[in-house]
C-alpha cells in the first residue's frame, strides 16, 4: 500500500507544470479481476476505450496529491481506482490527468477528461454548464493564517488581502459577499501556500478540509473562522450525458454501502481527531448527503 505521507511541493509543481496526464499505476494490491455490475451499464464510449479518464487534483493533500514516490495519491485517487475496478476489472486501468479550479469544467466538455472528481462544491452556477452525480464529501471554506495573526474570522478581514485559487469556492464566496477585501489568486494551492507564507497576503481563505491538513503540516499556521459557503462535493459530467452519471451513481451507491468512503478516509486521514470533524461528511449506511435547494454561495 502506498504510503500516505503529505505532499512534495517540488514533485506537486513538476506535476502540474507538465499536465501530469498519465496512467496511475501504483498503490492498490488488488488483483485483476472481472469487472462489477453496479446496477447501471458501462457506458460504451468508457468501454471501448479500455480505461475511465478521470480529472483529479494534484496539489490538494489529503484528497489528490503527487507522493514523494511521483505517484497520484489522497482520497479522490482512492475512489478513481475504485471505479476503475468496476468498470474494467483492474484498478490500473484509470488515466488521471491533473485539473484545477480554473481548468476542470473545460477539460470535460472538450472530452478530455470522463468524470471530474477534483474537490469540487456543488452551486447552481456549475451545474448549469455540467451535471453533478450525487455527493460523496462535505466541506465549507475556512482561514489558514499566521499563528501569530491577529484575524479570527471573516469579520477581520475587512480592508486585507486574501490569497485563493481561481475558480475556488472560496474566490467566488469572497467575490459575492466580502467586496472589500483584495483577493490575491494563484492556479495551485502550492502556490497559494508559499504566498502565505511570504506574506503575500493575510489569510488563505480554502476549503476546510485542505486547511486543517496544511495547518497539521505546517506549525506555524492555524485554522480559524466560521465555516462558509458549505456544500457537498460532487463528481462531474459532461451535460446530459444521462449513461455516464447513471452509471457513476450507481457505483457510488455501491461504495456508500460498502462503507468505502469511510474506511478509505480513516486511511487517508489518520489523525483521530481529524476523522471524528469529518466522519458525518461522507455518504455512509444510513447517511445520505443532499446538496442543497438554493444558493449555496449565501452570505
């Protein structure tokens, strides 16, 4: 089993520079096998192919990440192999091409990519232009800063520059409900960190989940403020591509009651206190999530 140790930001930037589109190849022991029936077809254009083309994050620790061994890894890569396996009956045959806030939604309606599954929130104003499967994780947008900064909340940041990552939950929550604060946008996370750190800017303002990993990496930062702009996290699809999203929403059912989710976080996420913040964040026996009716970007 691959080692599930935090990010490289060296082999994160060589990663992403270079488009980072390969086949995944290393980190489950599982043998080929014959593929699972999950209730729906495979679709045919997936079938054909031989492998499901997925876009991932590679610079977004726990969740998809590039280890120090230059391999895909986090909880994202985890379900990809998943549903690799379903699909073909081999884990490996999945091609992981690493995306960002900015670019992933272009990557599937251009058919580069099948399935989005790269952090990203459900709103209204994405599910215009692509279709959501169901959920299968939970987070809000909280504060990474200094240890020794004075900010506490979002209520502090009037009049100061926030670092994100264009195309973020986070950036489009600050755009719509706090006009007066100067957003300083990166394309990776790695990059939105270093600026931080060179005090570029007074918080980094990222999903939760993110930063509570960072800040565990990184002593001299803390999490702080109220959770905003939460929303479950969907998988996409290209829009009206009715035999891919019921088949992916078959397979997450699946996994849901298989306790995948769950099980794979405890992996991914090994510190006790962590996993109890998140364990009503993934779908379980008995734990459905629901994206919400209306706006979820609500100040």
């Amino acid at each position: 089993m691959r080692k599930r140790i935090g990010v490289v930001l060296l082999a994160v930037a060589l990663a992403l520079t270079t488009g980072c589109s390969a086949t995944d190849g290393g980190g489950d022991d599982s043998p080929a096998g014959a593929p699972v029936d999950v209730g729906a077809p495979l679709p045919g254009n997936v079938r054909d192919r031989g492998k499901l083309a997925v876009g991932v994050k590679c610079d977004y620790p726990p969740f998809g990440y590039i280890d120090e061994a230059a391999k895909n890894a986090g909880f994202e890569i985890d379900i990809a192999r998943k549903l690799a396996g379903y699909a073909f009956g081999d884990a490996d045959n999945v091609e992981l091409t690493c995306v960002t806030g900015a670019n992933r939604v272009s990557f599937l309606t251009t058919n580069r990519i099948d399935l989005i599954i790269a952090t990203m929130n459900y709103t209204r104003e994405r599910a215009e232009t692509i279709d959501f499967t169901t959920p299968y994780f939970s987070s809000g947008v909280k504060l990474l800063v200094p240890k020794d900064s004075p900010i506490g909340s979002f209520a502090d940041l009037g009049g100061k520059s926030v670092i994100s990552t264009n195309g973020a939950t986070a950036s489009l929550w600050l755009t719509q409900c706090m006009k007066d604060v100067k957003q300083v946008l990166f394309g990776q996370t790695s990059e939105a960190l270093t600026a931080l750190k060179q005090d570029r800017g007074d918080a980094l303002a990222q999903d939760d989940t993110l930063l509570l990993d960072l800040a565990a990496k990184n002593t001299d930062l803390k999490v702080v403020g109220d959770s905003k702009a939460g929303s479950p996290w969907g998988m996409g699809v290209r829009k009206g591509d009715s035999a891919m999203l019921e088949w992916v929403n078959a397979a997450l059912k699946k996994l849901q009651t298989e306790e995948f989710f769950w099980t794979e976080f405890q992996k991914t996420v090994t510190d006790p206190n962590l996993q109890q913040q998140f364990a009503k964040f993934v779908p379980r026996p008995g734990n459905d999530l629901v994206y919400p009716t209306g706006s979820t970007l609500v100040c």
